[in-house]
C-alpha cells in the first residue's frame, strides 16, 4: 500500500530535503538519497537497508517498475508532482526517490589497491572517480578531510551505482596512514619522480589525487613514499582530477592484467560508461 504525502512540513518530506542539501544531516541521520531507476536498483540489489521512498505522481513507467520490485515492508509514499519535484536534484526526474542507510562494506583481508582522493571539491569529479575506481578493480577509497561528501546526492549520481558496491570510509589523516602501512603510496603531481608508465603498480598500492587547481595537501605529501606524473605532450599544465584518476587506476590494472596474463573481466562499449 502507498501512502498520499501532500505538505511540505511533513517530517519525511523534511528529511529528505535535509538529506539532499545538508551533509552534517546525511552524517547524523546515517542515511543517503539515491534518485532514479538505475540507482534504486543498484541499491535494491545490495546490502544497504532502504529505509523508505517517494514516488511521484506522474512517474515513468520505469520507476513504476522499479518500485514494484521494492520489499513490501519498505514503507512507500506518492507524492504530486509539485511537492516531489521541489525535492528532485534532477532536471528531467524518473520520479523515484529512495533513502536508504549508509553501510560500511567490508575491507578485503589483505590491501594492495586503494585510491586516496585529496582535496576533491567537485561533486561530479568525485563522483566519476568512484565510478572509475570501481570499474578498474579499487579495493577501497579512503576519503580524507577536505574532500566533499561522498554521500551527497550530486556524488551518489555520478557515481552511478558504484558507491553500493565499492567500500567508501571518510578517515582522518591518522587513521588512513595507519591503514594504508605496507602499501607504496604513489602521489600524483606535475613534476613526480617517475612518469606512471614506469611505476611498479604490481606491488600493493595507494594512489594518492589531488585536486587540478591545488595539488596534493600537505597532510597527503606527508604520507606519499614516492611520486609519479602522466606524461602530456600539449601546453596544458594539467589535467581534470577525474580523468587522472582514470589513467592511473587503469595503468594500475593494465599492469597487473599483463604480469598475470590475463584478459579483463569484462569490456564496455560508449553505451555503458557514458
């Protein structure tokens, strides 16, 4: 059975809105908003408990679907299309919102690939950066103060299901050195040491990425055993976040797949990763 919500001040309506536009709430509440088909799913697929969601009135037939495949027990709720779209952070919304419970994924036993973001601002760039670092086989990011929240709706979007897959842990500077011990911990600048085709990434690695306009933090040089740079042939004096995380996170694996002589698990076409 669905639920009509019609005001604004309804408490449910309020956490949403809470949710979306405030991180010390997503902090304090524990919860996150996923919009869209695909990133229901993905949820409904996963062990992070949904704990309710809204629907609009005049929702796409996909939504409709997908909320069709939502437990009966996950209390569910309508809502006109005024009152949800004054909640959707989407231009063209499906219609479907879910909040569900923040879950800490379970670190693998024995570390050797972990991405360190530093100082990444951009929701959208940190987004693509846990989309990648998933599809390129990341065991964990270590998000660090500084960074934006990885749970913020703009960050759940771009990271396109990846963040119900891929552990995630917001630690201060202490506890990721304490983690990541053992691990070469590469950082990516300008001027670094070895260019990252020359890098060993068969030994267990930590990458560490600062952001385009400032570089790594003092607090991330301080952990940084050695330092790498992506050789460029053009004027430009650097390139996006985003698209460096990319590079190095599949160096990483292209590294690896060739030591073991293996093909990847899977390849993708312009349809999947655009």
């Amino acid at each position: 059975m669905i639920e009509t919500l019609s005001s604004d001040q309804n408490p449910r309506v309020q956490l949403v809105h809470k949710l979306i536009t405030q991180s010390k709430a997503r902090h304090k509440e524990g919860q996150f908003v996923a919009e869209g088909s695909r990133l229901v799913e993905d949820g409904l697929k996963s062990s992070f408990p949904l704990d309710f969601v809204f629907l609009r009135t005049h929702a796409s037939p996909r939504a409709q679907q997908v909320l069709s495949t939502v437990p009966l027990k996950v209390p569910r709720f309508e809502l006109d299309d005024k009152l949800f779209d004054s909640l959707s952070d989407t231009e063209n919304s499906q219609g479907l919102i879910a909040v569900f419970h923040q879950t800490d994924l379970p670190l693998p036993d024995k570390l050797d690939f972990v991405l360190i973001p530093d100082g990444i601002r951009d929701p959208g760039n940190l987004g693509s950066i846990i989309r990648t670092a998933e599809a390129a086989g990341v065991q964990a990011l270590f998000i660090p103060p500084g960074t934006v929240d990885p749970w913020s709706p703009k960050v759940v979007r771009s990271g396109m299901g990846s963040h119900f897959r891929l552990p995630i842990f917001e630690w201060n500077w202490q506890a990721i050195a304490t983690i990541s011990e053992g691990l070469n911990r590469f950082g990516a600048t300008m001027d670094g040491q070895l260019s990252c085709w020359e890098a060993d990434f068969n030994q267990p690695t930590a990458l560490l990425i600062g952001s385009e306009a400032e570089g790594l933090s003092s607090d991330a040089q301080a952990l940084v055993t050695q330092t790498l740079r992506i050789p460029m042939s053009g004027q430009n004096e650097s390139i996006n976040a985003a698209i460096s995380a990319a590079i190095l996170v599949f160096e990483v694996l292209r590294q690896r797949l060739q030591s073991n002589n293996q093909q990847p698990l899977k390849t993708y076409n312009s349809t999947e990763i655009s």
